[in-house]
C-alpha cells in the first residue's frame, strides 16, 4: 500500500507529465473504442447486406467445379465456372433430413444477359404492326404513327447527307453498301403515300433497311439469378417489390432489379433529371455551384434529340404552346423549345422537373421494357451458344435498407425453368417437346441408316413410314408451327413446386436457423456430400461474396492496422515520456536508494504510477467513447454514396457499445501503459546515490 501511495503522489506531482500522458491515454482510448465500434457496425453492415440479399448463410456447387463460386462475378466481371449438380431435389432432402440446423435451401444460378429492346423506330413499327390487325384497327392513330415515322426518316436522310463522316461509314461498311438508294426509296412521296396497301412488307423495310440506321447504346447487359422467387422472397427478409407485382406462385417471369430499371432502362433524359433532383434533396447540391450537376444539364441539352426523336409531329404541335410558358421562349420550333427546356436551372428545376413528367414523359418512351411486357431474354449458354427465352417482366424489386445500392440492385430475377432453358439444361417441358415434335413428324424410329440416306448426295430415299418427301416436309412444318405455339403459350401456363425445384441447378443458397453454426454445418454438409455421394462442396457466406466478400475483410483489416499503429506510437510517446521523468527523478530516486530503498521498490513504484494512469484516464477515455458512440448510435453517420449504403446496409451506419470490446480495449491500453514503463524503470532501477549526487552537483 505504501508503494502505491508514493506513486499516486508522484502522479499528482508532477502534473505536466501526467497531462501528457493522459491525453496520450485518453485519446488512445477513445480512438480504439468508437474504432472498434466502427469496424464492427461496417463489418456487421456488409455482413447482414451479402447475406440477406444474395448469398445467404452458405451456398453449395459441384465439387468438381473449376473456380470457385462467387455469386457477384469473377473480377474480370465474368461468371464462375463452376458447372452444375444435377439433382437438387435429391440434394435438398438429404441434408435437410442429416443436418437439423438448416432452415431451408433455395436452388440458384447466375449468369449474364443481353436484350437489345429496339430503337424509337422499331418501338413505332411494333405499334403500327399490331394496328394494322382488324381487331385492333385505329385509324386516327394508324395516321399519326404514320407521321411520325415519315419524320424519322426524313431525320435519317438528313443526317445522312449533312453529316460526312457517317456517309463514309455507310460507303465503307458492307452492311450499309445499300444504305442510300433504301434512304431515298423510303422517302420518296409514293411509298407513303399506298401505304395503306402492302403496308406489312413496308413495315418490314423500315425494320430490317432503315431502323438499323439508327445508331444508340441499345444493347444492354447485365448480371441475373435463376431461382425459386417465392423461396427467395421468403428466406431474404429484407426483399420487397418496389414497382409492379411479385411473380405470382407457379408461373415462369421476370423482375427487375430496381437499380438497374431506373438506371440503365430507364430514358437517359429522364434519370439525368431524377438524379440532379436526387442531389439537390439529399445532398444538399445546387446546379449554380456543382459541376456535376451542371455536366448532366449539359448532356440532356445536348441529347435533346432523344425527346424530339420520339414525339409524333402531331403531339409535338400540342406541346409547343406548354413549352413556350414554360420556358418563357417565343421559339416556334419544337426541337429548339425542347433544348431550352432541358438547360434548366436552380431557379426553374423544380417546376420543369413536374413538366417532364407530366407533359412530356407520356409522349416518349420512358422505359425501354415496359413492366407487364413480354421480351426476349438471351444468355450464354453453358456449351457457349447463346440462347434466348420470352419471359413477363412482372414488377422490380429492392432490398430494404440499401435501395439506392448499386452492388445489391445490379443485378435481376428470373424464374429456376427460364434459366435452366438458357443455361441449355434439357428441362421436362423440352423433353415432352422434343417426344410430341417426333410423334407428329412421325420420325420416333429414324435410325442412323434413314438419317445418313436423308443427307447424302444419291437420289433422297423414301421417308422410314414410306411417305413422299413433300409429305414429311409438310410434316415438319406443321411440327415446327405446333412447337412454335407451344414455346409461345409456355409464358401463360402454370407450374408446379418440382418443376421449379427439380433438376439440375449451378449452385444454392442455404438458410440456417443460427446464423452462429455456419462452421459447424459446412463440416456437416462436407460429411454428408461423401457419405450420399451429392457430389457437392460448400462456402461460408464471406467466400460466396468473392471479392466483395473479401472487402469486408480488408475494411477490417484496414481499421484494425490503424488502431494498433496508433498503439504503437502512444506507446513510444509514453515511454519518452517516463523516461524523460525518470531522468528529471534521479536525484530522488538516488536518495531513495541511499535510504535503503531496494530495486523492486523503485520498480513497484514506476509500475504502480503506470497503472494508475492508465485506470484514471482510460476510464475518462472509456466515457467519452461510449459517449460517442451513444451519440452517433442515435444520429448516424450517412452514407456517402451508393457503395457506402450497401457497406452501411442503410442509408446511415448507427454504433453500439459492445462491453467485451470496452474490457479488451482498456486491458490492451493497461498492458500498453505498463509495458512502456519497463525500460524507464530498469534505468531508473540502474541509478546509484552516487550518480544521483554527481548529477544533482
């Protein structure tokens, strides 16, 4: 006790040096508790974000797969070479059934896709094309599409003759060698004039010779998942429909992420104007002073043919007097008024933001897929062909919490049957297909002999059931008409459960009941895959993610380097700092030595004025980081941008105190606190009262 109380008033005496390493203290403290705090709530925030948007607790693939599964694509953008399992069924059961910690498994797939939905001018022939059909014959509006096309083309001829560079293209390209004579037929008098009559064969004109005139960016790619949906809605708690209607139970469909929808499928007029409105509500922006927000008015100014492109000459007339009180403009001109409407300014953005909406949007085509649609979806196939499906674009969906997220809502959905059809699985409905396609043909029993004959270059032998050739002819374009219907219909009829479920699947998602035992059920599934032969192999969650998985990784690693640099250097300055002390303290260490004072007390002594320093001011550093943290677990610290808010898993990051951590935190700074003492106090120890008169003399 006496030891302690001499240190305590070596403590109070020397002030200064006490006010030094305290702060040091503190300040240590304070940084190694709300960085702890941090590091936990992003690793926590990419935890609950990876998990509960894609990759669940595990996910399993084929042992025998040639990369490693990363649900997000590779780093070069690809997708995971990982093959497939055939069975999911067979997989699912057996380890639900061996391993009681499992809550449910969802079969998956990823791939990328492709859709090219067409220019204005295919969009515009589309509608004419169904007008034109009696039961949906409407003159009026026969007339105005008419116009509109009429002035497309009159745009193409245009720029063809006024711009030099894309006549040389057209000239040098074998594609467009025919590029002007098909230009002047389409806009000579006569062709729209009896347009009337033939009007089908001059709709396929504009679509196969003129429309591909017309270059734009219209090919969009992008990352999607086969599933189960209503599995995937139920098992991702944080998954919701945001526009639209989920797809309804037993039927083959589309969603969507919203993040793509508005971003990519979406008028690039229109979400130019969405995100300066965005920044200016959120973030606080002005148009006057971001040039940001003044390089996206520019770009709309200087698109502004992407509006006028789109309007009928008959609408744009409407919409000439609106533009003009808008604007303030007594410009006649649609295009010219459109271009003044689009360089809008601080003052003007929120009235013209209204305007697009409600006066303009409705004349252009707002999204390139519109939801309730039916359009041709095309993948890679796993023998590398391309392959297309028709799928219903239902609604998009977001995750809760992090919407504005580009990692989590890059990618779509579509229904498990959809994607083992473009994956190039043979699905039941193919196989039932391919029987009813050679049961009409009436080919069941061609062997090797009959199809080599039909191939080779003597006289064609007659047909296996001694049919004409015109006869099986007939017969395989009927079969090819029925089939045609059948893959038309598929889009309208119901499924059941193992049709979704059943068969081969590339990977899937598994959903624990503890979340704690992730370890424990890899080891489980390992063990049951050898003894049932599944042929399978499984990766935690962190894993799965690929790189971004490994980012969680890295931010924590990252955060906890600094924390210990900052260890380290408080370490240094507090063992300077004793030292300098001890070296002021000689003369009273010496005379402590000459009264008889051993070297452990000297050392006791040192040791207990680091402990107290240490207890005083890690505890006021241990409350002002609760402090902290309990401020900025109730305000939060937003999210700066869309990468944040998925790391975040929200548009804020909220702390919390976590008692193990303040315990650890405090034991490490003792333990730092004492272990920079060490060295002043075997100097200090090393003091005879000899020296310690010389340096006092």
């Amino acid at each position: 006790m006496i030891h302690f109380k001499i240190a305590l008033r070596n403590v109070l005496a020397q002030k200064f040096k006490t006010a030094v390493i305290g702060i040091i203290i503190v300040f240590g403290t304070v940084l190694a508790i709300v960085g702890n705090a941090f590091v936990d709530a992003v690793s926590s925030g990419m935890e609950r974000s990876l998990i509960s948007s894609i990759t669940g607790h595990i996910q399993i693939f084929s042992k025998d797969a040639k990369e490693k599964l990363s649900v997000y694509g590779t780093s070069e953008g690809g997708v995971s070479d990982i093959g497939h399992v055939n069975d999911f069924l067979r997989v699912r059961d057996t380890l639900i059934r061996n391993i009681p910690e499992i809550k449910d498994i969802i079969p998956m797939g990823s791939n990328m896709a492709f859709f090219s939905p067409g220019n204005i001018m295919d969009v515009r022939l589309e509608e004419l094309r169904a007008l034109l059909k009696p039961p949906k014959r409407d003159t009026a509006r026969i007339h105005a599409l008419k116009n509109h096309l009429r002035a497309m083309v009159s745009d193409i001829n245009d720029d063809f003759h006024n711009n030099v560079e894309k006549a040389s293209l057209f000239a040098q390209d074998n594609d467009f060698k025919n590029a002007p004579a098909d230009i002047a037929k389409a806009t000579a008098p006569g062709f729209w004039t009896g347009f009337d009559s033939g009007g089908e064969q001059k709709i396929e004109f504009l679509a196969n010779r003129i429309a591909p005139l017309i270059f734009d960016d219209n090919v969009l790619m992008f990352h999607f998942f086969g599933t189960v949906p209503q599995a995937f809605a139920r098992e991702f708690g944080l998954f919701e429909i945001a526009k639209g209607s989920m797809i309804p139970p037993g039927m083959r469909g589309f969603l969507f992420g919203d993040y793509f929808y508005e971003n990519y499928v979406k008028h690039r007029i229109a979400r130019r104007l969405d995100s300066i409105k965005r920044k200016i509500e959120k973030d606080g922006q002005t148009i006057s002073r971001s040039k940001a927000l003044q390089d996206l008015v520019t770009a709309n100014v200087s698109q502004a043919a992407e509006i006028y492109s789109q309007v009928s000459p008959d609408e744009a007339r409407k919409l000439v007097p609106a533009l003009q009180r808008i604007t303030g403009s007594g410009d006649k001109g649609f295009r010219e008024l459109v271009a003044g409407f689009l360089r809008t300014t601080d003052a003007d953005f929120a009235d013209r933001y209204r305007f697009f909406y409600d006066h303009i949007a409705p004349h252009i085509v707002l999204y390139r897929v519109k939801i309730g649609e039916i359009f041709p979806l095309t993948a890679i196939s796993k023998s590398g062909y391309t392959s297309s499906v028709n799928v219903k674009v239902y609604g998009t969906f977001q995750f809760k919490s992090f919407e504005s997220s580009m990692i989590a809502g890059n990618f779509s959905i579509v229904d498990m049957i959809s994607f083992r059809e473009m994956y190039g699985f043979m699905t039941a409905e193919k196989k039932e297909q391919s029987k009813a396609l050679e049961k009409e043909m009436g080919i069941s029993n061609f062997g090797r002999d009959e199809m080599e004959s039909m191939f080779s270059k003597s006289a064609p032998a007659a047909a296996p059931n001694n049919e004409p050739d015109s006869a099986l002819i007939s017969k395989m374009k009927s079969a090819a008409a029925a089939a045609l219907g059948r893959k038309q219909n598929v889009i309208g009829q119901e499924y059941s459960k193992e049709d979704f479920e059943g068969g081969p699947f590339p990977h899937a998602t598994v959903i624990l009941k503890n979340p704690r035992k992730i370890k424990h059920v890899m080891k489980r599934i390992a063990e049951v895959s050898s003894a049932e032969k599944l042929g399978i192999q499984a990766e935690d969650w962190r894993e799965a993610a690929g790189f971004m998985g490994q980012l969680a990784f890295v931010v924590r690693a990252i955060l906890y380097v600094c924390v210990i640099v900052i260890f380290i250097v408080a370490a240094f300055i507090i063992m300077n700092s004793m030292l300098m002390a001890t070296m002021e303290r000689s003369r009273e260490i010496g005379t402590m030595r000459a009264i008889g004072a051993q070297k452990k007390t000297i050392l006791s002594m040192f040791l207990n004025e680091a402990f107290i320093l240490s207890a005083i001011f890690g505890l006021i550093g241990t409350a002002i980081g609760i402090l902290i943290i309990l401020i900025i677990g109730h305000v939060g610290i937003p999210a700066s941008g869309d990468i944040a808010s998925f790391f975040f898993s929200g548009p804020r990051l909220y702390l919390s105190v976590n008692g193990w951590h303040i315990l650890i935190v405090l034991l490490f700074m003792s333990l730092v606190s004492v272990l920079s003492t060490q060295y002043p106090a075997i100097r200090a120890m090393r003091i005879s009262p000899l020296e310690a008169m010389q340096r006092s003399e």
